[in-house]
C-alpha cells in the first residue's frame, strides 16, 4: 500500500504556483520523496527526489519539512500543459525496491 | 533524464492469442525493471519484478503463467499476456532504475493492450 496521503484534486490558474502537498507520516530514515506525473494516456514522468533537503530543478521545486512527515512540490509559474496526476512516492533510493503508487493528485490548470 | 521505451504503443489482438511487450531501457542498462498494469482513472498496480538473468517475481494475485516475463539482457525485458482476454485490456507500463545517476527509476511510454 502506498505510504502517501494527497488530496483528490487541485485547480490553479495559468501563471500562478501550484503547490501539491503530500503527507507520509510514517517514512523511515532511507527513505526519499519521489514525485511523479502522468498525463493522460502516457507513461509517469520523473519530476524531482529528495532525502531531507529541499530541491529544485527546472521543472519544480520540493519542500520537505524538517520532521520528513510531509512535503510540498511547487511548480513555479503553471501552464495548461502542467494539468496531469502528480503522484507523491516514498521510496529506498537503491535496490530492487519498486515504486508503489498511490491515486495521485488530479491538477488542473485553468487558463 | 534516461529513456525508456515501449513497443507496441498499442496493440489489439483476439481472445485466445498472445502478444509480446518490449521494453527497453535506451541509455542505461538495468539489471531490474519493473510492470505495471493501470486501468482507466486508476492508478498504477505492480504486477512483477523483472530480474536479469533470473525469474521474475510477481505480486500477489499475478498469475505468472499468463504473464511472462523474461529480462534475457541489461536493456530489454519483455512481458507475454497469454491467451488473451478481453478482462487483459488494459494499459501496461515498465520502468527501470537508472543506477549511474541519481538511482532514479524512469518509467517507458505505456503499452494499451486490447482484446476482442
């Protein structure tokens, strides 16, 4: 079972941050916040990981709270091509450890 | 990032055949890669562990004789649906864990399967 809580659904207007956030209460000391998205009818897309600190890269910023128990993925400026599932995911960064995934958040970007 | 790629992207085939679903990790190699199956607006089950060189291992309630999987080099493992059912349609998906970089597993491009 998935070890994440995230809401059902978001809307946010063209332009603007979208900031998904994601609980996971009970993550253990190795393992990293992986997010994910996938658009309609394709595979997931990486986004970002992170341990403990906070990350960015081109796509997205994450937020990870000092305790670990929740994090935030922002994408700084939205566009329509951003409306996906963004599935939060705690996992072992090395391994034969899969992903698990669990329903996601539903973005909409609203022009 | 790394690529990985599926062939088929979409395949229709009868009730009672078999199709093959490749999936190759591209620029990397892969000693593990895994199966998803998804249905429509639900999210991703995994259906095995893909191990090269040696069996797979199936999550529970995977019938492992009706889908095969072989991981026979470090870039391709192939899934088998056998003797197909129209309950098999469903949307596939394999990853790879990416080991060189940041060990991040990235995911291929989706097979749909159809059964008629």
């Amino acid at each position: 079972d998935a070890k994440t809580t995230q809401p059902t659904s978001m809307d946010c207007a063209e332009g603007r941050a979208a900031n998904l956030p994601c609980n996971h209460s009970t993550i253990s000391g190795n393992e990293y916040v992986y997010w994910y998205r996938q658009i309609h009818s394709q595979g997931p897309q990486y986004i970002i990981h992170g341990l403990k600190n906070n990350e960015t890269n081109e796509m997205a910023s994450l937020i990870i709270t000092e305790d670990r128990k929740s994090s935030t993925l922002i994408l700084p400026h939205a566009t329509l091509r951003d409306t996906a599932v963004y599935y939060c995911i705690v996992s072992p960064n090395s391994g034969n450890t899969p992903l698990v995934f669990g329903k996601g958040t539903r973005l909409s970007v609203i022009a | 990032g790394a690529v990985v790629s599926q062939h088929p992207s979409w395949v229709i085939c009868k009730s009672g055949t078999s199709v093959k679903i490749e999936c190759r990790s591209l620029d990397f190699q892969a000693t593990t890669m895994f199966w998803y199956r998804q249905f429509p607006k639900k999210s991703l089950m995994l259906m095995a562990t893909s191990n090269e060189g040696s069996k797979a291992t199936y999550e529970q309630g995977v019938e492992k004789d009706k889908f095969l999987i072989n991981h026979a080099s470090l870039t391709l493992s192939t899934l088998t649906v056998t003797s197909a059912h129209p309950e098999d349609s469903s949307f596939y998906i394999c990853s790879a864990r990416e080991r060189t970089g940041g060990n991040t597993i990235y995911f291929g491009e989706g097979s749909w399967l159809t059964v008629v």
